[in-house]
C-alpha cells in the first residue's frame, strides 16, 4: 500500500496531493505544471514537504507530525528520471552497477536486451535503450517502491508503443509497487492498475482506472480525461435503469450505470457527456429495423470537420431552432476514414444519427 | 644566469596551486550545490582579490600576518616566522589566484544536470561519495581549467607578494620580482630571459588545457 498526503510551497506554486492506492501501479496523470514531478520527488525524499505524511508498505518515509524524514539513500526507492539521468561517465555496466549492494539479485541486463551494450557510454545508445539502462539501473538496488517520471516520453511514436508495453510487462513481472507520471491518459491506461489526476497543485483520489475513463466521478474529471461532448440537460422523467433528459428541447434517453448512486428527480439539471465515437450516422439507403436504433434520433447538419488522419471529426448541427449547445455545433462525432468515404460524407452533409443510451454517461453534479 | 627565481617561482606556484584546489574546490562545490544565507555575499567577497590593487591586499595581508598582526603574533610567540619569508609569498600567491578556481570550478559544479546527483542519492549513495564518483569527474574539466589559470596567476603575482615577503634576492625574490629589479639596474639582458621563460611556460600551458578540454570524461 502507498499512501501519499503532502503540501509544498514552491515560490507561487502550490501542491496538495492527497492519495491512497493499495493496487501495485499508480498513474499520476496531468499537464505539465501540474505538481506530477514534486509529487515523485516528495515520495523520493528529495524535496522535503512542508507537512504531509507518506507511507509506503507500512512504512513510515515522511511525517512530519512525527518529524520522520528518512534520507533517501535510506528510502528504497528506484527512480527513472525524466530524460533518465544516466551518468554520462560511465558505462552501461557501471550505471547499472553504481547503486547495487553486494549479493543482491543479478542484474536485468540481459533480460532488458542490454548485455551486448554492456560498455557503451549512455551517448553511444538510442532513447529506446536509454530507457532501459535507466529501468535496469533503478531495478537494480532491489528497492520497494519504483517511481518513473514521464518514462516514455523522450521517445519517438513507434518506439513508444512498443516500449509501453514492454514497460508494462517489465513492472507486472517485478511485481512491486510503482508510481508513473504522464501527461498521457493511454499511457496510463495501458501500464497503470489506478490513476491520480492532477491540476493546478491538486489531485483526485486514486481511481480504478477503468472507473475513471467509463464512470468520471465528476465534470471535472471529465474535463481532466479530455471528455468530449459535456453537455447539460434537465432531468424530464425516469425508467427503470434509464433516465429521460431534455436537452435542446428534445428528449434523450440516457441509461445509468448500476454502479452510479444517482438519484435524479424531474426538474433537476445535470451534466453528462456523448463520447463522439458512439454518435452513428443513419445509412440512408436502408430501413433501420433496429429498435435501439430509433431512440435518440436527430436529424440535421454537417458544419465542420477535421480530417485525423485514420478518423474524421464531424461537428453536427441539430436541425432545431436556438443556439446550438457547444459554439456552433451541438455534437462532435468521430468516424473511420472508411465510413466517411464510403458513406460520402463530403458531399453530403444532411444526416440523421442516432445516439445510444448506454454511450450517454450522466455525471454526478457535485 | 641566476636560476634561484625560477626555481622559487616553482615551487611557490605549486605549493600555492594546491593550497588553492585544497580549499577551493570543495568551497566551490559547497557553493554551487548548498543554499545558505548570506551565500552572495561569500560569493561576492571571495571575488574581491581579482579587483582590489594587489598592494591593498598585500597591505591588509601584511597587517594579518605582520609581527603585531593577530596571525603573526600567534605564530612568533611559536618561533615560526611567517613575513618576508618563501612561505608569506606561497600565501600571496594563493590570496591572489583562489578566486580564479573557485569561480571556474563552480560554473563547473553549476553545470552539472542536478538529477545526476540526485539520482545517485535514490542509488544510496552518500553526499561524499557522489562529491568523488559524480561531481568530480563531471567537473573536471572546469577543476583543472581552474586550476592551471590559479598555476599561471601565482606564478605572476606581484603586488601581493612585494608587501608581505619583500624583495630578498636568494630568499624570497620570484620571478616577477627578480625581473623589475633586472630592469632597474639596467641589465636588460636578464630580465629578457626571464620573461621569456614566464611567457613560454605560461604559453604551454595553455595549449596544454586547451588539448584536455577537448577530451571527454
């Protein structure tokens, strides 16, 4: 179990980072500023908060209530730097050796590809195996608690899929706790059991990273997890497990997850968000026969788009009087490049689409 | 050709070389590395010496380590002359050339990313341990840089040196002394010599440095 309560003054800014986790990998996830850098070297005692307490496997590293401040030669602690600080003056053999005691466990050289590197000098290797004489070299002390600051992110596109999933594997397989700062959600996603959010200074508990991405806890979440299509709507009337939202005038059915403990009674206004790959368009040569496919129908029109490469976005205009709800547009709706060619899209720009309840995620107003 | 001023020149150069990286790079180290306060104030007066006239130092120097000056007190009562002796003028020369190490060793320090050390911390190793196997060998370059500039400085101190050990030809007369009094007695002939070795020293070792500081780690 790792867990973190600290504040810190840093000239204007400001950290407030409360959390607990008791999953092995931790995904501290913001914008650059956010604190993520100040948390990991609070936990590595490298910077000293001004109050705070932080517990790693039932071990007391920082409190200041106690005045316990463990050095952090002292802390077991690996640490992968942002740009991996690897010493420029030695080999790879000797970086990875400079920290490790006698008789401790041999070394991940060979498991991390690196035995054939053995003594080149860090500016002799690729980011790629930079990342891993860094990931070898903190494994290396045999430490309790890993923390990897932005560990992917001096790597090219390629490379950084290929490294995240073998990075992800590397720390299943060591099996110990780990903290994982990014700025990127997937990144987090893809290695992390639970993921911190972190703006401005301050943090969200850890939440199942599942949770996270398909039940925000808030609009704020939802905001920080980059949700697109936040929305408001009143509440109109309820079914069981669904509720009936009005929304620009036109009812939407929304269905509520068994998990949410919402309790929405008519009249009360909330806000929910449309994720912009579940809003199909209705193929117009065709029947629609399917009922889920009627619930939710709006018709109207096409008044932007960008062009991403594998997907196209497409901002949709509802054909109804009254200012549309983001700017000038009501939805945005991603589709395949595929489906955009093959409905032909960029000729013709009036639809009808439809939108699923379930792709509806109605949020806690707090 | 008297070759007693060469000779003194030397050895108090040397000497004062390494009196200077003794204190100077740990000192240098201590101020890259370590806020305290009241730090731009060390760091400004270890400056000084490069500015002041070096009669201004050498006569503050001189009050210090003069019979009736504290350190000179301390030491007489000791039977240790230190005044207008070789050694006041190995101290003249460490007064004047000091503030040429630190400055360069610490822009060297300073240079050094800080997650380097910090990294070596999370590694368990101890403040002196990453002082010797990161800060050192990353420096270097700047130590070494520093201390040939501090080598060539002592080895041309004047001013300093003429108050506090005086101008005692077979004692405690260097070179440049030894060249002002060749000059006014006329034998230019010395003094030509002279200077020409303080200029090819001085000039070899610099291309020396500058070779080193091509090298890597």
């Amino acid at each position: 179990m790792l867990s973190v309560a600290l504040r810190k003054r840093l000239g204007s800014f400001s950290l407030d980072a409360q959390w607990t986790s008791r999953q092995p990998i931790v995904a501290l996830v913001g914008p650059s500023g956010s604190g993520k850098t100040l948390t990991l070297q609070c936990i590595a005692g490298l910077v000293t908060p001004d109050d705070g307490r932080i517990v790693c496997a039932d071990r007391e590293l920082f409190d200041s209530q106690k005045r316990i401040d463990v050095r952090p030669q002292q802390r077991k602690i690996g640490y992968v730097f942002q740009g991996y600080a690897l010493f420029p003056h030695m080999t790879v053999r000797e970086n990875i050796e400079y920290g490790r005691k006698q008789g401790t466990r041999p070394l991940f050289l060979d498991r991390l590809g690196l035995q054939s590197l053995e003594s080149h000098y860090p500016s002799e290797l690729s980011g790629g195996q930079q990342q891993r004489v860094a990931l070898a070299r903190a494994l290396a002390t045999d430490p309790d608690l890993l923390l990897l600051d932005e560990p992917l992110s001096a790597l090219d596109a390629p490379l950084r899929r290929e490294l995240c999933a073998e990075l992800s594997q590397t720390l299943r397989e060591w099996g110990k706790m780990a903290v994982l700062v990014t700025h990127d959600l997937s990144e987090a996603y893809q290695i992390a059991d639970v993921v911190v959010l972190c703006e401005g200074g301050r943090t969200t508990e850890a939440v199942p990273k599942n949770d996270l991405l398909w039940n925000p806890s808030s609009e704020r979440v939802a905001r920080l997890i980059g949700a697109r299509n936040i929305l408001r709507g009143a509440i109109a009337g309820t079914k069981p497990e669904a509720v009936i939202l009005n929304w620009r005038g036109v009812q939407l059915e929304a269905a509520l997850s068994p998990s949410h403990d919402l309790r929405p009674r008519t009249g009360d206004e909330l806000a929910f968000f449309v994720r912009p790959e579940y809003v199909r368009l209705i193929r117009k040569n065709r029947v629609v026969s399917d009922n889920l496919r009627q619930t939710n129908l709006f018709r109207g029109d096409i008044v932007g788009e960008r062009d991403e490469g594998t997907t196209w976005i497409l901002y949709f205009r509802l054909a109804l009087a009254g200012r549309p709800s983001q700017g000038d547009y009501d939805l945005e709706i991603e589709i395949p490049k595929l489906a955009y060619e093959r409905l032909g899209v960029a000729t013709d720009r009036q639809w009808e689409v439809s939108i699923h309840p379930g792709s509806i995620q109605v949020l806690p107003s707090r | 050709m008297d070759w007693f001023p060469i000779v003194l020149s030397l050895r108090v150069a040397l000497l004062a070389t390494v009196v200077t990286a003794a204190i100077g790079v740990p000192l240098a180290w201590f101020l890259a590395r370590r806020h305290f306060p009241g730090r731009d104030l060390v760091s400004a007066t270890l400056l000084t010496p490069l500015v002041l006239p070096p009669t201004v130092l050498g006569y503050y120097l001189l009050m210090v380590i003069g019979r009736r000056g504290p350190v000179g007190r301390f030491l007489d009562v000791r039977g240790i002359e230190l005044a207008f002796t070789w050694r006041a003028a190995v101290l003249a020369a460490v007064v004047g050339s000091f503030a040429l190490l630190i400055k360069t060793a610490q822009a060297g320090f300073e240079s050094i990313d800080q997650r380097l050390e910090q990294a070596a911390q999370t590694l368990g190793h101890s403040d002196w341990s990453i002082f010797w196997t990161v800060s050192i060998p990353l420096a270097w370059r700047s130590i070494l840089a520093g201390t040939v500039l501090a080598f060539c400085k002592a080895l041309g101190d004047f001013g300093i040196t003429l108050m506090v050990a005086g101008d005692i030809p077979g004692r405690t007369q260097t070179m440049p002394l030894a060249i002002y009094d060749h000059v006014q007695s006329n034998q230019l002939a010395q003094a030509n010599s002279l200077a020409l070795i303080s200029v090819g020293l001085v000039v070899v070792l610099m291309l020396a440095l500058g070779r080193v500081a091509r090298l890597r780690y």
